[in-house]
C-alpha cells in the first residue's frame, strides 16, 4: 500500500512503517509546505512552516525529514532555499543529521519551546517570570538522549546502568520465573510481599538507623506512589502543608494533587530553616524534608535543626514525610541517619526507592508507617492499585538477601565519586565565574549557580538543542528567591561525556556572557 500524502496545513509529514525482510523501514513522505507570493523570501517560508510544526508537536522528535532535494522537487522550487532553511533548522537544534541515515527531528525537541512564539506555551519555570507554576515532565521524560543508548548528560536521577549487574539480575528472574508457585500467582498482599518488607526493614535498620519492622513496611510503585499515598492519607482539600524552597517538583505536585494548600519554606545551608514554622500564624498538617540530601542544593539538616523539627511537630500535631532518595550515597562522611530513626519521630513517615540505587523501570519503593497510620494507607493502597506486582518483588528479595545489594552500593560508591570528581574538576576548571558549585559532598547530581542576570531557563533550551541535559534551578522555587543555577546529574554519565558535557555549557555560557557584554 503506498504512502498516503496529507495535504492539510496540520499533518506536514506523515510515516509509513513498510515490513520488508522482517524489518520495519520508517519512511518519510513528502510534506505538504505552503508557499505563497508574499514579501517572505522562501527559505523564511520553509524555515518558518517546519520550526512551528517542531514546537507545537505536529512533528515529533526522532521523526525522519525528506531530503532537500525532494522537497524541492515536490515544491516546485530551486534547492538553494530549502538548503538555507534546513542548514539554519540544524544549526539551531530543530533538526539533527544521522550519518547514512538521514536527517530527523531532533531527539530532545520536545522540550524545546520558544517563548517568543505567541500561542506556544513553554513547560519551563521561567516562562512566565513566575517560579513554582512549572508542571515539569516525569524524570527522565524531559531530558537530551543519546540516539543509540537512550541515555544522555547530565541526566537527573539517572544511576550507572552501564555498570549494573545484569547477569546476576537475569539468572534472578530466572530463577523465579520458572518456579513461581501457584499461591504466587494470585492476588497479592496489599502491603507488599512479606520477605522482602522483612529484608527492607532489616536493610533500613541496619544502614540507616531506621526505627521499624516488617509490618511497617510498605511495598509501593516507586516513590512518587509513597508521596500520593502520603497526600491521600494525611491531607485533604483545605489542609495546608510546607514544603521545601527549593524542593522537589515531583513531591510538590504528588502532595498538591489532594487540593491541599501548600506552603514554601525556606532552605538554607543547614536545610529546612524549622524557624519559619515556629513563626507561622497557622501551623500546617504535614512538612515535606530531604534532610539527608537535600533536593536540588544538596545539603544535609544538622542534629539541632532535626531536633527542632521534631519537637514542632509534636507540639503542633503535624506530620514529617522524610524523603531518603539517595541517602546511600555520601562521599565526605558516612551516611547521615535517617530523621525517623531519632527520639521523638513518631509523628515521621519515611519514604524511599530502590529506583535510583538500581534501576528506574523496576519501580518499587517502600514507605515506613508509624502503626497507628498503617490501616489507613494500605486501604488507600488498595484504592490504587490492589498490590504490588510480584516477580520482581521475589527477584528483589533474593537480590538483597544473598548481599548482591550491598556489594552493589559499595562499588557504585566508588564509582560516583571518581565521576563526581571528574564534573567537579572540569567545572573549576573550563567554568570558573560561570558556575559556581553549592554542594557536591552526597548523591547523584550537583547544583552549581549561574551569575546574576543570567536566565536559567534559557541556558537549559540551549543546552538541550545541543544535546545536553540540565535542570533549571529556578523551575525547584516557589517563591522569587534565590539565584539561578542549572542541576547536574552525573550517575549515568561516563567520565568522558562529562568531559565533553562540560565543554560544551562551557561553549553556551561563554556565548550567552559575550552577547551580554555586546548588549
């Protein structure tokens, strides 16, 4: 059946997928592109009809682009225009050329939004000089990939794939999948499979002085579940709750979703500033901390501030959901205990992932609830989506009880740390008075800061054309406050696309500073 061609201003290009030999072949089919008799020269025309199409999602990122030549062709036109209009698409980062492939939208277009363009809204902070109205993509969705890995720098919350032990994960999954018993195969407990409550209860205690045991823990999807949980359970329309300024945009919006009214709070060097909520008119339901690493600055609430908080809470009757994302991983120091762990933290919920420590598709995470709460949540579990799923909760058992787990965080350790230095060393060294780094002691990722009057937003669009991922520091603020900044991950990031990462914010920063000085 051969490719139909759309003649309509809203379908410029279309695909066929063609089975030959077992093979699918994408194919591009000749777009349909106005050109008219106006003061426009053609290649505007061109250049214009495509970059529309790009930004408001009509041509989707990775999609193939006719040849110049045949373009021309189907236009009627000299190829000198339609060459102009692409060499400027490619230049800007709307297109990107593949050797012996072709040439396509480029992969990370979907985030790209230009601000200028009247009736396309950007999905960055800044936008709208207003922080906090941000609805950011889930993780991993908004950021460059690489074409052949799927992976790219500096991705945020993204672990060392590359260095996972995927032969040990596979004869797991083997192992279970060929013996799973009957009893198995049916419906679940809603609280997770109970060895590995056990095994996580037991990790929790041991690694991070975690106050719980198996019947406290509860099996979830990942952590952005623990956090809906925690919303449905503790909060309800009305209610208001604080949160962290900066924080994470992800919890923000888990915990907002109940139509609870949210409260920024600041943070400082020392974490949550806890005199903020002494000095409230009226105290909220639940606070929302990072305490051991704070996201996205990075650092760690002192004894005394943890003290604080808790006292606050048990005078006010408030909830703390302590979320523990990346705590094993500390470069400085030991890892600092959890919050819950502490005299007097019956009033914390804690929360946690394995998504990051492993792999984000195996979507499980856990929640540690105070007794009185735990009938309440696994009914709203229930709610959700009846139980965990159980293959991997079985693999995962096995993979912590036998200390494939432990050996696995020991020698991620050391390797986070080697590519932590390496970002550390090629920021000092290529972006001295560009950058300027916050906390670099724990995690996956840093936050360095932008001068004064640089746009955040705008060097993350122009970093993404160029394939390279960042988070706007300004798209984590609630409130006007603060620098700008760009997050950096650098878990997933071999050691020599830091290198080449660094070089090329160094190359956009540069000229962002040289056009300012121009101006």
């Amino acid at each position: 059946m051969p490719p139909m061609r759309s003649w309509h201003n809203d379908h410029l290009v279309c695909f066929m997928d063609s089975h030959l030999g077992g093979q699918s072949i994408r194919e591009a089919v000749i777009p349909f592109v106005a050109v008219e008799a106006d003061a426009r020269p053609l290649y505007r025309q061109i250049y214009d009809g495509y970059r529309m199409a790009i930004l408001e999602g009509r041509l989707r990122a990775g999609q193939r682009i006719p040849s110049t030549r045949a373009l021309a062709r189907e236009l009627g036109i000299s190829r000198l225009p339609v060459l102009t209009a692409f060499e400027q698409l490619l230049h800007e980062g709307y297109l990107e050329g593949r050797a012996g492939s072709g040439t396509f939208v480029a992969t990370s277009i979907h985030d790209m939004q230009d601000t200028t363009t009247p009736g396309v809204p950007s999905v960055l902070g800044r936008s709208s000089r207003k922080r906090g109205i941000a609805v950011l993509p889930a993780p991993g969705s908004s950021e460059a990939r690489d074409p052949k890995t799927g992976l790219g720098a500096f991705r945020v919350s993204l672990p060392a794939l590359d260095q996972f032990p995927h032969k040990t994960w596979a004869r797991l999954v083997t192992r279970h999948a060929r013996g799973m018993p009957i009893e198995l195969m049916a419906y679940g407990d809603p609280a997770g499979y109970l060895p590995l409550r056990h095994a996580v209860a037991d990790y929790l205690r041991t690694a991070r002085a975690v106050a719980c045991d198996a019947s406290q823990v509860l099996i979830v999807s990942g952590s952005q579940m623990a956090l809906h949980l925690c919303a449905r359970v503790l909060l309800k329309p009305g209610d208001a709750f604080y949160f962290e300024d900066p924080g994470y945009p992800g919890a923000r919006a888990a915990l907002a979703a109940t139509g609870a009214t949210l409260q920024p709070v600041p943070v400082d060097g020392e974490g949550l500033d806890v005199q903020s909520l002494r000095s409230a008119k009226s105290p909220a339901r639940a606070v929302y901390v990072t305490p051991s690493h704070q996201y996205p600055l990075g650092v760690s609430m002192n004894v005394p501030r943890r003290l604080e908080l808790l006292d606050w809470a048990r005078r006010h009757q408030a909830w703390i959901i302590e979320d523990d994302y990346d705590s094993d991983y500390r470069f400085s120091s030991r890892p600092l205990g959890a919050l819950q762990g502490m005299n007097g933290a019956a009033q914390v919920i804690y929360t946690g992932t394995f998504s990051k420590v492993l792999f984000p598709a195996l979507r499980i995470g856990y929640v540690v609830v105070p007794a009185p709460l735990m009938e309440k949540f696994i009914a709203e579990r229930l709610a959700l989506d009846l139980f965990p799923q159980t293959l991997d909760q079985l693999v995962l058992t096995d993979f912590l009880c036998e200390g494939h787990f432990s050996r696995h965080v020991r020698r991620m350790r050391a390797i986070y740390q080697s590519r932590r230095d390496t970002l550390v060393r090629e920021i000092n060294a290529r972006l001295g008075g560009l950058l300027t780094i916050v906390n670099s002691d724990a995690g996956m990722h840093l936050t360095a800061r932008l001068p004064s009057g640089f746009d955040d937003v705008d060097v993350v669009r122009l970093a993404r054309a160029r394939g390279i991922s960042a988070i706007a520091l300004s798209s984590c603020y609630l409130t006007n406050a603060g620098d700008p900044g760009l997050v950096l991950g650098f878990g997933g990031v071999p050691e020599e696309d830091i290198i080449t990462g660094v070089q090329t914010l160094s190359e956009i920063l540069a000229n962002i500073a040289m056009r300012a000085r121009a101006s």
